[in-house]
C-alpha cells in the first residue's frame, strides 16, 4: 500500500468516525472526538486498534452520548479501544504515563469541537517541550528496556517491525524527540523510512490477516513478490536496510540528547560551539567530530579514516554532514595505503565501545564504499546459522569489538584486528566462506600496504579461523594425531596464538553457544598442546644493519636525525652506549608530545675505530612529520647532563584505563630476558620503562614498542652489564621495578 492509499484508507476511517458522532447529534462545543497514536501506533491498518477518546471540557458529561458513538463504530467491525475523559483527566494522565504523553503528541481532530482539540494538541505540545528535560532520561530508560527484549530490526532472526530497534515504536519516539525541540532529526529521512515500514506492514498484515509485526522465516519469500524483489534475501535486505536507517538515526539523536541534557558550560559556549583541534583537520564540537577551518579534504585522502578513528577513540559521533562531505570531497586513497591511513584504520577497529556507532556512520554516508568496496557483498546478509545473533556485517563488527578486547594477548594486534574484519569476507557465495575469503583478504591487506608476512598472517587466518573450533569439537585435543593435523596447517607459535584470539572473538561475537566454557575448554587446550609442540620459536632480538656512526658521536656526543616518512618521520638517535641512553632518548619525543608509532634500539660496534667503544641506536617511527632534529639533540644533551628532569615531569600520577601488565617472558630468547609491558597508551612509557631499570644497572638490549590503538604493547630485551640473561631474582626485580614506575604514570607532561 503507498502512503497516498493509506491516507485515502485513514480518511475513511475518520469519515466513520465523524458519521457516528454525526449520528448521534453530538455537541460542536466543549465536547471532540480524536484519535490518539499511542506508543508506537502510527496510522490505522485493518487489522490495528482504532484508539479514540471523547474529550470534552470539565463541567461537561458526554456519558449518554458516549455509547451512541461507540456502538456504530463496533458495528463496523473495527476494533476499537475507547475513552471518555475530560481536558484536565488528559493533561493529568500524560504527567502521570508517559506512554500516554507520547500518544498525545499525536492527537487527530475526527468530530465535534475543533478549538477543543486544538486547546488539548496545544497543552501537550506545550507540557511535552516544557518537561522534556525532566522526562527525556525516563523515556530514554524505557526505550533501552525495550531494545534489550526485542532486540534490532536489521540482525534478529524473527524481527518485529514495530518494537524492534530500528522499528516503527523508534520512528515515534524520534518524531516525540524532535517535538521536544532540543534536537534535530533528519524528517524526510524519517517519515521516508517510517513509510517504507508501514507499507510493509500492511503487507504482512493482508498475509497473515491478523495484527501481527512479526516476521516468521517462511514469510520472507511470499513478501518479496508483494515488494517486487527477486528471493527472501532480498526482502530481508530491503527491510532490516530501514531498520538500520532507523536504528542510526535513533542512536545519533540519543547522543544528541545527552549532550544537550549535560551540564551547560560557560556563556561562551552556549552562545558559539567552540572546535577544539584532535588531530590534523579534524576538530571536536559539542560531543561530535568535525572538519576544522584549514581541512582540506581534496589533497587529503586520509582524512576521512582519521576523523573515524578520533570520533571511534573517544566515543564521540562522527558527524554524519561532515562523513558525508568526506565521501564527496576527499582524495580517494593510493594503493597501496600510506602508512596512517593503515594505523588509522587499526586504531579504529581498536576502539573498542566506539567502533560501533561510527562504523554505522560510515555504512549509512556510502564511506565504506571508498575505502572497503569488498563490504557489500556482506552487508545486511543473514546468516544461514541459528547460532548467531546479526547478520554477517553486524557480527564482524562485534567480532573486531571483541578483538580488542584481546589484542593485549598477541604480538601482531594489527593482523588480528584486521584479520577479524575480514574473517568471513568470503560469504554470500556457493563456496565455502573460508576459502573464498582467503584469496579477498590477502588482496585486502596487500591493499591496506601490508608487508608480506603480515598479508600471508591475515589470509591465513582467515583460511582457517574454523580450525580451531571445529577441531577441539570434533577429535581428541590430547590426541597427538590431532596436534600434527592442525600444526601442518598453521606451523607457527605466532599463527596460532593470533588464531586462538580471533577464535575467541568470533565465538563471543556469534553467541554464548558458540563459546560457552566447555567449547572454550577444549579449545584453549588443543591450542596450547599445539603451542607446546611449535616451541614459541624467538622473536628477532638482533638488528642486522649497521648504521653509519657520525663523526660527532666518535668524539663523544649525540646525533639525532629526522628523515619524512608516510604521514610522519623516522627518528634516529645515535650516542656512545650507557645504561639510560634509550630512556632519555624517549623521554625527548615524550616531552615533545610526539606520538610514536614503533621503536628499535640495539647496540653495535663502532668497527672502524678499534679506540671507540659501542655506541647505542634507537629508531622511532612517529606520527609527526615537522620535526627539528636540532632541537631534539639539545633537549636529549640537557637531558642527558642533568639539566633537565624528563622523569619529574613525565609521572605523575593519574588514573588509567587499563591496569599495567609488565610480564617476564621465560623462554623466549637465548640470550637475553625478555619483559613485555601493556598498558594505556601515553607519552613517556617508554621512557619510565628504561628509567626504571637503568636504575638498577640493567641494560635494554633491544626494544620493540608499538601502539594499537588506546594501547601499547613493549617488549624490551634485557641483559646484565657485560652479561647475559637476568636471574630469574632480577628478572622479577626488574618487573616489579617497571610496575612501580608506571603505576604512577601520566599522559601529561607539561
């Protein structure tokens, strides 16, 4: 049914109305007879309530003429759902319920007294915008109950059109929002969707002749031939497309709510939002990212993945005005990436909480097409499993949630990360998903300017994240046989601890079946039974290429050099070798407020002078391009004299995210102690680490430090001075130091 036959179809049920009245010789002052929308009821269908009240004013009792209204109307055979009550009974029953104020807000004249019906529209418009303030918090209380029961109109198997998440109970509720007046909501996008989702509804309800608004599964395929579509997926795909339309609508006016109810802040800034720059073009207003003046979206094809990631981290919106301008103006992205569109990307599916509400943000603008054009052959896709909760987009997104809330567990959370976006790539097609996927991924990752092991990591993983599931289920972990089955397939230590964690995800994401503790159980243990087999193998703790060592370092002082790189500069630092060196080279970029990507460091010979002893190097991979090396020689040489107290200024205390985790990993070298650290990511990490302990006279060997994300994740390689491996006394000693040390830490050093 189109919206001009359900008009023709509402006027007729209004005309029934007013003949009754009519019939009746009802009154043309101080008595109306309207009809109320109610909580969710939108227009009447055949096989919906007709809801109407005999208002009248309060010294007026239109008890006799009541009947003589209702019985044509039941005669008629409507189902009707009736009340007689005066002005002030309507005004006190919506302060009272709010299910009936929001039904109020809706209120359409049929017969009798038009002024009346005007008074009491008017009063409730006036109540509802008054109150909002006060009454907002309650109607958001009562829409997130509902959401958790139903659940969302674009995922759940059997979804109801009306009080699912994304159904026709939300459109109201945004349409009550917009009445309040203190937030906008994009009307033509709404009624446009709340049309589409009646039409429909009067469609199931012609099926099944009955008021229903749920959609069983055999439905799919009959209603396809009433929209014209080709199968049920199709249907599916053209309904639960409305209902994410709604939902994000829904969710992003919620947010706008809240800022609007926060405290109010100063004069200002009611008067002018104020941006507060985040990042290069990308600015922070009133809860929401946007472009700042100097954005110039044409020369900068990573903005758009950075303003993701921003809003993602912090939990903020993305703008859906200032998406939507990205996809139209931004320069489209190099094959392959620059290395920030890559982090960025990372840190977005990092985010953890965040991730959700932007990567809807993207989906609605079409900004998924730019950079992931390989996203559409899963949205909206059911899942041909009753196990799982969403739809094939939804869960690799709930996938990617719970990878990061693991990637402190794996030494490659970036192939993780990405490796759970893409792990079911590959359906929608005749073959089977993990082989499809694998051929899609790796052209993916190469795409996103991945190295070639990390390509070979992601499609692995892709290939065989069913592995593990379906191995520990269907064999004997114990069994040695089934050990050498899933080592042929994946070989390495760091294969399948990556492999263990995206197992884990995939099932949290799916269902509570589908990693319940006896799944779980025998999963970890076949994977660690394949773990002990592989050995662990030793992560590179040498740096085979020398670098030149400048003259000013053979006569005893320091060299730091910066050289551009992708979106940010390499930074090496070069000084005669002591215990301290790479702390104070950290605490250099620290107090810079420079945000580092990655570090090495290492010591090597000065081979072509037998008089200079080893000299000390340290490359760190950062985020800023402009970057004076003179200025970071002076502030390393103050540092390194005394003159200048990095430590003081970069720990003090504050509270933090994530509770630090500094391990000693036995085992993993042959020559040295290695010690990894996770915990927030901030400035001056680093530098506490090394401080902490050069000042127990232990030597950093080597260092890997990287950032994923909200997180860091340092592995530091640590001998004795002209020794080897630390006892396993100092080992702990050196732990419990670094713990110490970063416990009363701080992100802000100025």
């Amino acid at each position: 049914m189109t919206a001009p036959e359900r008009a023709a179809r509402t006027e007729a049920a209004d005309e029934l109305c007013r003949a009754a009245y009519d019939a009746c010789d009802g009154p043309d002052v101080g008595v109306a007879l309207v009809a109320v929308g109610g909580y969710g009821r939108s227009e009447l269908a055949p096989h919906s309530d007709l809801d109407v009240v005999l208002v009248h004013d309060a010294g007026t009792d239109p008890g006799a003429l009541a009947e003589k209204v209702w019985y044509p109307l039941w005669d008629s055979g409507s189902r009707l759902d009736h009340s007689v009550r005066s002005l002030p009974q309507m005004v006190a029953a919506a302060e009272d319920d709010l299910k009936v104020a929001l039904g109020l807000l809706d209120v359409r004249h049929l017969a009798g007294d038009p002024n009346l019906t005007l008074r009491l529209r008017t009063t409730m418009l006036a109540s509802w915008r008054r109150e909002a303030r006060d009454r907002l918090p309650a109607l958001r209380d009562l829409v997130h109950k509902r959401h958790e029961v139903v659940g969302e109109l674009a995922h759940v198997s059997v979804p109801d059109i009306k009080e699912a998440e994304g159904g026709l109970r939300d459109a109201t509720v945004l349409k009550a929002l917009e009445a309040t007046w203190l937030v906008d909501v994009s009307s033509p996008e709404l009624e446009r969707s709340r049309q589409s989702l009646l039409d429909f509804r009067d469609l199931l309800h012609a099926e099944t002749r009955r008021p229903t608004d749920r959609v069983a599964p055999e439905l799919w395929e009959v209603l396809a031939t009433h929209l014209g579509l080709d199968d049920a997926a199709a249907a599916q795909r053209h309904v639960r497309e409305i209902g994410r339309r709604v939902t994000h609508l829904s969710r992003l006016t919620w947010r706008r709510v809240a800022s609007v109810l926060a405290p109010p802040g100063s004069l200002r800034d009611a008067r002018r939002p104020a941006l507060e720059p985040i990042a290069p073009g990308v600015a922070l207003s009133r809860g929401e990212v946007v472009l700042d003046a100097r954005a110039r979206p044409e020369h900068d094809p990573v903005l758009l993945l950075r303003a993701a990631a921003e809003a993602a981290e912090r939990d903020v919106v993305l703008a859906p005005a200032t998406a939507a301008r990205l996809v139209r103006e931004c320069a489209p992205l190099p094959t392959p990436w620059p290395a920030e569109a890559r982090d960025a990307l990372v840190s977005l599916l990092a985010s953890g909480d965040g991730l959700l509400p932007v990567w809807e943000t993207l989906e609605e603008t079409g900004a998924l097409t730019g950079f992931l054009p390989e996203w559409e052959r899963i949205r909206l896709l059911p899942h041909a499993s009753a196990i799982h909760r969403f739809t094939v987009d939804r869960h690799v997104i709930e996938t990617c949630l719970e990878a990061s809330r693991l990637i402190r567990t794996v030494a490659r959370p970036d192939v993780l990360l990405v490796a759970a976006l893409l792990h079911d790539i590959g359906k929608g097609g005749l073959t089977e998903h993990s082989v499809a996927g694998e051929p899609v991924a790796r052209e993916i990752a190469r795409r996103m300017g991945f190295d070639d092991d990390a390509v070979d990591l992601v499609a692995l993983l892709v290939r065989w994240h069913l592995l593990l599931s379906e191995t520990a289920t269907s064999r004997d972990p114990d069994d040695p046989a089934t050990i050498d089955a899933l080592l042929d397939k994946v070989p390495t230590a760091e294969a399948l601890t990556l492999l263990l964690a995206l197992t884990e995800a995939d099932g949290r994401a799916a269902s509570p079946k589908a990693w319940s503790s006896w799944r779980a159980s025998l999963i970890t243990r076949l994977a660690t039974h394949a773990l002990a087999r592989a050995g662990g193998g030793e992560p590179p703790d040498e740096v085979d290429q020398a670098v030149p060592v400048p003259d000013v370092v053979r006569r005893g002082g320091a060299w730091v050099g910066v050289e551009p790189d992708d979106g940010g500069a390499r930074v090496t630092v070069v000084a005669p070798d002591r215990i301290g060196l790479l702390a104070d080279a950290a605490a250099v970029l620290a107090l810079q407020r420079v945000s580092v990507r990655s570090a090495r460091a290492w010591a090597q010979d000065a081979v072509d002078r037998q008089d200079t002893g080893p000299v000390g190097v340290s490359v760190w991979e950062v985020a800023e391009p402009d970057l004076d090396p003179a200025v970071l020689r002076e502030r390393l040489v103050a540092i390194s004299e005394g003159r200048l107290d990095a430590t003081s200024r970069l720990s003090r205390p504050a509270p933090s995210r994530l509770e630090p985790v500094v391990a000693v990993r036995y085992g993993e070298s042959r020559r040295a102690t290695v010690l990894e650290v996770r915990m927030d990511d901030r400035p001056g990490v680093v530098h506490l680490v090394c401080a902490a302990l050069a000042s127990r006279d232990i030597s950093v060997r080597s260092a890997h430090v990287s950032t994923v994300g909200p997180q860091a994740v340092d592995v530091f390689y640590l001998q004795e001075q002209g020794a080897g491996r630390l006892s396993d006394e100092r080992a702990a000693e050196a732990a419990h130091a670094v713990r110490d040390a970063l416990l009363g830490t701080v992100a802000d050093p100025a």
